[in-house]
C-alpha cells in the first residue's frame, strides 16, 4: 500500500472507541478480508484482501494495547515504531483458528463462511457500502521549546485559525434539512461514468460530478452566514500538553483539533512540530547533554571547583590536581529523559586548560624554576600515556 492510513480509519471506529467496539471492529475486517475468504478470487482480489487484512491486523495490534494506543494517540505512527512490526505476511493461520484464538471459540464452525448472526451476512459480496464521512483539513503549527521546558514538559497554548461549523446552520450549509437533495446529475454517486467507442470495444471511466463536486449531494437554498459551506473561520486557542523529553523536529499529533468538515464530518488533526531554542551553554545529543569549560593552568595544577550549569539548579564538580587538558567527567543522570522510556541521560563536561601567551618577568622566573622538574616534565609510562594516546587517535 502506498501510504499508510489513520488505525481508528481503518477499522471504521472514533477515537473514543472502547476496547470491545475495537475488538468488534477488527472481527469484522477478519472476517471480510482474511485470506481463507478469497482463494476462489482474482489474483488482484486476493493482493486486495491480503493487503486489507495486514492493514487491519497492525490497526488492532496498536489500538488493541493500551500502552501503544495512548502513544499512537499523542504521537501518530513516530510513537509506535516497531510496536505494529508484526509480521503478519508469515502464513495467516485459518479464519477458524485466528477468530477463536482472538476471540474465545464462541465462534462454532466457519464453514462455507454463511451469513453470520449480528454481522450483516458477512457471507455475500454485495449489501449497501457505509458511506464514507468527510474528513476536515489537517493544521500543522510550531512551538518552541527550552531544554528547561523539555527536561520537565510543559502545556502550551496555541492560538490558531481553523474552520468550525457554522452555528446558523449546525454545519449543513442549509438552513433548513429539507434543503438538500441528492445530485441529480450522479444520483447520489458524486461521479459520473463516460463511456468511449475504441478499437478494442467500448471502455468506461469515471470523474467527479462536476454539479455536486463529488458529494452526492447539493444544496437548494444555501445557507447565507456561511454561503453554504457548513463552515465558518474563527480564531481560537487550543492548549497542547508537551511530554518530557521530546526533540527538535518531532512532531506531535492531536486528533481532532484541526479544521472542521461540513455535513458533520470528521475533524482534522492538529499536527505540532516541536522547535529546540538554543541553550547558551549546553549541547545537546539524544538524551546526553555536552558542556565544556576552560581552566587556567594552575587550577589544573593544584586541582579546583567547577560549577557546571546543569539544567534545574547548577552543581559543583571537584577537579583533582593533575587535571589534564580534554578530561571528561560524566555526571550521571543529569541529561533529558527519554519519551518512550524511563531514566534520564548523562551530562558530559570537557575539561579545556587554558595556557597563558605572556608572563611578567617575576612569573617567567616562577616558570623557569620549574623547567626541568621531574614533577612537570611528562612522563608517559604512568597513567596519562591512556590519555595522551586517546588524544592522538583524533588525529
């Protein structure tokens, strides 16, 4: 399938859907589309079913879990990667077996695949197709975040304009029910065959009813706050709950808060994508964060206190004499949560020593007195030849 659809489109139900109108829903689509049903079809229906019935089988392993759904919920398809990775391509197992294994084995026999009782004759290919509902135009805003406001997460308000039923006509477009008849130019269809003479006989297509542009249906006597449209734009506001730990470009996905559709339709998604606001001090990388500061020489001498400006509240960090220029010192736990698991990263402070251009004379001779000392001439037979030789390695 070419892109993947919404899991609440796929099995037919709201996001409100309890757990047993999920399972009722998915035990539809089994029954419609598992492969058993179709061995006696085209080789294009067969690809159809199979297709339509992994599509139904991921929907329910996400919607199923309510762990998974409650990502899938805030977070579209990026919370549940590899959470739907079943790999349902690897033999289907009877419809007899998937049923009562899912369901419990209150099912009996499936044999002939009749009508079932309380499932619409499941059994014969015809029977009316629901009509499909509208769906309102997806928004997609920004909000910009601090680390601080990443470390803890945060609610933000939203200011937006989007469209909303019109309130004259509750969305009709129409002021009146009785103002709205089926397209009498595709009765109802909302497309339109053509029919053409070719040397191979005569070939039909299809195209949108140019009268009711694919709806089916048109409106006698428009309502006149909206023009007949169902919608009106207003400006409204809309508060965001931002998880710990989310990153720059990650985008979070709030079902039902985009535009409007007529006719009582289905409303958008608001789409936030979230923006990092520099820190002026830390790096980030995942859930570490990377800190760097200089000393002068003669701290890392005789050893200091550093305070690194962690997020929160800063923490003071004891250096040892002997401090060597590009040490590392890890403190853990000190870095960014993770959204889909717990614990928190490390914060990484780099040690740079600062060496003085120009000395007066008494410090030149301070220097001096030391050139020679077995104390300051380098000695890699001890312990800093590990990391003198990781410094070299850059190179």
């Amino acid at each position: 399938m070419a892109e993947k659809r919404d899991y609440y489109e796929v099995l037919g139900v709201t996001k409100q859907a309890t757990a047993d109108e999920i399972k009722s829903a998915y035990r539809k689509a089994a029954l419609k589309w598992h492969p058993d049903r179709w061995v006696d079809g085209s080789d294009a229906e067969k690809r159809t079913a199979e297709e339509n019935f992994k599509e139904a089988s991921e929907a329910y392993s996400v919607l199923s879990d309510p762990d998974k759904k409650a990502r899938y919920d805030q977070f579209g398809f990026s919370g549940v990667d590899g959470g739907a990775s079943q790999d349902w391509s690897q033999g289907f197992g009877s419809l007899n077996d998937l049923l009562n294994n899912l369901f419990g084995g209150g099912f009996g026999g499936f044999g002939g695949f009749g009508g079932f009782p309380g499932f619409g004759g499941f059994g014969s290919s015809g029977g009316a197709q629901r009509e499909r509902a509208r769906r309102g135009r997806d928004i997609r805003t920004r909000v910009r975040l601090t680390l601080e406001e990443v470390l803890s997460g945060c609610e933000k308000e939203i200011s937006l304009e989007r469209n909303r039923p019109c309130p004259e006509c509750s969305g009709r477009g129409a002021k009146n029910s009785s103002d709205i008849k089926t397209c009498p130019t595709c009765k109802g269809s909302g497309q339109v065959q053509h029919t053409t003479n070719t040397i191979f006989g005569r070939a039909m297509s299809y195209s949108t009813c140019p009268q009711c542009q694919g709806e089916g249906k048109i409106v006698t006597n428009p309502c006149r706050s909206c023009n007949g449209t169902g919608l009106q734009r207003k400006k409204e506001s809309v508060k965001v709950k931002i998880p710990a730990g989310v990153e720059g470009g990650m985008q979070l996905t709030i079902r039902g808060e985009g535009h409007g559709a007529p006719q009582g339709g289905v409303n958008g998604d608001l789409l936030v994508i979230i923006e990092e606001v520099p820190h002026a001090s830390l790096r980030r990388d995942g859930t570490n964060l990377f800190y760097s500061t200089v000393i002068p020489v003669t701290d890392a001498i005789l050893g200091c206190e550093i305070t690194v400006p962690c997020l929160g509240s800063p923490e003071n960090v004891k250096l040892e004499a002997g401090t060597q220029s590009g040490t590392v010192v890890r403190l853990r736990g000190k870095g960014l949560p993770s959204v889909n698991s717990y614990g928190r990263g490390d914060l990484y402070v780099k040690v740079l020593v600062w060496i003085p251009r120009k000395l007066s004379r008494s410090e030149k001779e301070a220097v001096e007195s030391l050139r020679g000392s077995k104390s300051v001439t380098p000695d890699l037979s001890r312990e800093d030849k590990a990391l003198f030789d990781k410094e070299k390695n850059i190179f």
